[in-house]
C-alpha cells in the first residue's frame, strides 16, 4: 500500500459513532490529478484510501482521523458523515469524463480492503457500505450505476435487494418516500432519494419514479437491512 498523506483532516466528533463506509469515484481524467487535488491544502478535501484501476491502493489519511470526503450529507439522522464514516475513491473519471466500467482488479483489491475495515473497526458488513449519493442525492451520483453493489454483496459487503412474491403487491401511496426514510435517506428531496436508491439498487430505471420493480426493491431492502 502507498503513503500519499493528506493534510485535510481532523479529529472525529467524539459524539458521532463510526459505522459506514462511503464508496466515491474520482471524476477527475486521472489519478494523478485526482490524488493531487487531496493531497492540496487548499482543496480542503480528501479520503482515507484512493484504489487506482489497476487495484493499487493509496492511503492519505489514517484511519482514526475524519477525513473530508462526504461534505454536506445526511444518513439515518446524521449530518456529520466525515465522522461517522471512512471515505474510499475508485479512480474512474465519473459522468462528466467518460464513465466506464470498474476493473476487476480495482474491485477486487476494494473488498480485501472493506474486509479489513469492517474487521477492524466492527462494523455492520451488510449495513455499513453507502454509496456517495445515498448521502448526498441532490449532490452526487457517484459511484454511479455502473459499482458492482450485487457483486459485493455476494462477497458479503452490503445487502442486494431479492423480492419476494409478496413484495410486488400493490403499493401504497406514499410508500417509497416512506421506506426510503425508513432506510437512511434524507427524503428533503425525494425524488432525488429515489433517483439514488434506484442508481445504486435499481440502475434499468434510474427515473426517480417509483414502478411497481422499484417499490419491491425498496421492500425487499428495507426487510434485508432491517
């Protein structure tokens, strides 16, 4: 693992627990540039660990700092997710720079290092994992539709939405804001809570409209997780 260290952290608020990991991309058109711009002061902004393409991991800030990665955010009552969370960057250059698949590689050398992270710290494996914009969903769509969250849930990081029979019946109304709330989203603006939920867990229907698909997905999740 390589040392690039990062002056843009502090202490964790002591009232704020540590339970989740953030999942981000860069959006930056490469590394270098990405890993510059939070290791530089005057960005004010950073993560714990940066995975390039090829899996090669970065750590800028240690573990029991808050680094600066989440900004302003909500999840589950929180608004000081720096320090209820570690902040991880996959290197991809993100929406505004061409999208594109994440490499097997970088994928692979992200769960050996969630594994150690949960281990490490106790977390919740099947709860701790959010995504940017399930903390930010009139912010941020990062890591985007295209993060493999199935795929690591069948390594036993996250949970994956599988409905049932019954959670296709009928809905009621208002009940996709409802569950989205009861999930962890900040609902202020529910369309985009349900844009991200659906980025994340739904991505054939990324509409923020909520089909019959998309209300079993939010059921079946919700159950998941409890």
């Amino acid at each position: 693992m390589k040392q690039s260290p990062s002056p843009n952290f502090n202490a964790r608020a002591a009232t704020v627990a540590l339970n989740a990991v953030v999942i981000h991309y860069t959006g930056m058109k490469t590394a270098q540039e990405a890993l510059a711009r939070m290791c530089d002061a005057e960005s004010k902004v950073s993560a714990h660990y940066m995975i390039d393409e090829d899996g090669a991991i970065t750590q800028m800030v240690d573990e029991k700092n808050r680094a600066w990665h989440a900004g302003a955010s909500f999840w589950r009552g929180v608004t000081d997710m720096n320090s209820a969370s570690m902040g991880i960057e996959l290197v991809n250059p993100g929406h505004e720079f061409g999208y594109r698949l994440f490499p097997t590689a970088q994928i692979m050398a992200l769960c050996d290092l969630l594994h150690g992270i949960i281990q490490r710290h106790s977390l919740n494996a099947k709860t701790c994992l959010l995504a940017h914009s399930d903390i930010a969903p009139s912010r941020k769509q990062d890591p985007g539709e295209l993060f493999p969250w199935a795929y690591l849930a069948q390594q036993g990081l996250g949970a994956w939405p599988e409905p049932a029979e019954q959670d296709y019946e009928t809905p009621r109304q208002t009940e996709a804001t409802a569950l989205l709330s009861q999930i962890g989203y900040d609902i202020t603006a529910p369309d985009d809570a349900l844009t991200a939920f659906q980025r994340r867990f739904h991505p054939e229907n990324i509409t923020g409209v909520a089909n019959l698909e998309t209300i079993a997905r939010l059921r079946a999740y919700k159950k998941s997780v409890g």
